[in-house]
C-alpha cells in the first residue's frame, strides 16, 4: 500500500489520490516580503478591476444588441471555430457550463459543432457525406439536369426518367425528388409542337355590314335560374347591333334580334352575310325563312367553312 511505510492511513491516501494534484506555493512567493507582496496585490486587484469593467461594458453591448447564439443562425464554418477555441479557452478557468450560458448558446448546439467539426467542416453544406448520407450531390444534380433538358429524352416522363437514370447507375433518386428539384430550379423541359400551328386571325371584313356573328350566352343568375343572351355584332365595326335577354331558348328571338340588326342595313345594299354556329337556335325552320328572304345570307362556322365563329362566343 503506498505510504505506508510512512505511516500515512489507508484512507488518507486514497483521498489524496482521488483528489488531484494541489496547488502548490512556490519558495519565490515565500521570498517576497510584505511591502513586495502588498504591491503585488494591489497590481492585481487594479487588473482585476479593469477586466471587470470591460466584461460589463461588453454585457452591456451585447444585452443592447439584442444578440443571442441561441436564436441567430451561423452558417460561417470560421465563426463557429472561433467560438469553439474561445470555449475552450474559457473552461480552463470557468465549468463549461458557466461559458455556454454566458454566451447563450444551447448544449446541444455546442456538442453537435463539435461533432461536425470531427466529421467534415462546419460550414453549413447540405452535402455533407457523414451527417447526410443520402443527400444527392452536385454532380448528380448536374446529371439530373442535363438528362431533363435532353432533347434525347424530352418523350420520356419524369417517372420514367428516374427508372432510367437508375438502370445506367446515374442517380438513384425517387421521381418526387425529380419533380421537386424540377419545380424548385426551374429546368424546362424541350417540347416540340406536334400539330401546325393553327391561323389566329379569323375572317375578316373590308368594310361595315359585310360580315355579322350571332351567338346565345348563357348566364347563371344567383339564384340558379339561366338567362339566354341574343347578340349580334359586326365583324368590321366590332359594334353590338342588336341584343335581347330570354328566359329561354327559342328561334323566335333569333329571329327578332336579327330583324331588329337588319334595320341598319341600306336599302339598296347587298345585304349582310350572317356567321352563325350549328346550334338549334340558328337551324330551324323559322330562322330559315327569315334566311330565304334574301337580304341576309347565313354561313355556318366550321361547317361551310374552316373558321370559327369566336369573335361573339363567350370565353
């Protein structure tokens, strides 16, 4: 047993061990005389008056700036090193939990940067191999984009473009992750018109009176019963020649907006050629004798000819 044969007790050396090395005074001290060691002390305590100000000066700032670790995010990788090292610094002197709450900073903020300062780097990189191991990597962002913009691959479906990229060991991402990067970057995918494109600028006329269109517009009323509106518009003017609202559908009104239309034609004029659809409204037998009077001439759109009767159809 260790000091025994000093005849030191058992107990007491296992208190000694357990309790560390103490601090020892040295001779040098021992040396100084008194007016020596009250200078000293007064050196001392002149620091240590000093260092307090400065520490509550900085309390002060810091409590006015309304900064705080613990709410204010730190992407910086050096930031958040020299934090750490002044940490460390500090629990030489003071317990570690002293200087965490001196800073306001969360314990388990300060054990996570230092297991990432271990792992990889502290900047804030999503990319990091060892804290996410499954996060995909520039590189396969790169080929996730160049395989959506690909004109070799613009047939393809996004589904079908991730079962691609794994089958030929690219990426190995699930086709949501496809349509978020998708959505979230922006990439536009190439598509090419299958159908020629179709003529914007329908018939039109060279002068008043040569072309009119007449259509039925259905409005819903707020409390659920339909009103039928009879307009007719001329094609050059675009001005409304005549108009009347129906609580139904019915051929008479045609005919009574088309009579009332007619009465800004000249008397001695060809007459006006009436654009219509094929709805039952324009084809009866009324609206067919009002036709064969022969100062109106009804042409059914997209059927006697190729364009549409758009310019009065509701949107």
């Amino acid at each position: 047993m260790l000091f025994h044969h000093l005849g030191v007790p058992r107990s007491t050396a296992a208190r000694w061990i357990r309790g560390g090395q103490r601090p020892v005074v040295s001779a040098q001290v021992l040396a100084l005389d008194q007016i020596e060691l009250q200078a000293e002390v007064l050196a001392l305590q002149r620091r240590i008056k000093f260092l307090l100000s400065i520490i509550r000066l900085a309390f002060l700032l810091v409590r006015l700036s309304g900064f705080r670790l613990d709410s204010k995010h730190v992407p910086d990788g050096v930031t958040k090193r020299s934090i750490l090292d002044a940490i460390a610094h500090a629990t030489t002197a003071i317990p570690l939990a002293v200087a965490l709450r001196v800073l306001r900073l969360s314990a388990a903020r300060y054990h996570d940067w230092n297991r990432r300062q271990q792992d990889c780097s502290l900047d804030d990189h999503s990319s990091c191999s060892h804290t996410s191991p499954t996060q995909l990597t520039a590189n396969e962002v790169s080929d996730m984009r160049d395989m959506v913009v690909s004109q070799d691959y613009r047939r393809m479906s996004l589904r079908s473009l991730a079962l691609r990229a794994q089958r030929i060991a690219k990426v190995f991402a699930s086709p949501s992750t496809w349509s978020r990067l998708v959505r979230d970057r922006g990439w536009i995918r190439p598509r090419h018109r299958v159908y020629p494109a179709k003529p914007k600028e329908g018939i039109r006329a060279s002068k008043p009176n040569e072309y009119w269109h007449i259509d039925v517009t259905v409005i819903k009323l707020l409390d659920g019963m339909r009103t039928y509106l009879h307009a007719v518009i001329d094609n050059f003017s675009r001005r409304i020649l005549a108009w009347r609202l129906a609580p139904r559908l019915e051929p008479q009104t045609t005919c009574l907006v088309l009579v009332e239309a007619a009465k800004n034609l000249p008397k001695n004029g060809d007459g006006a050629t009436v654009i219509a659809d094929s709805g039952i409204e324009n084809v009866n037998g009324e609206v067919d004798d009002l036709f064969g009077l022969g100062q109106l001439h009804r042409i059914l759109a997209q059927v006697e000819v190729s364009y549409s009767n758009s310019m009065i159809e509701a949107p």
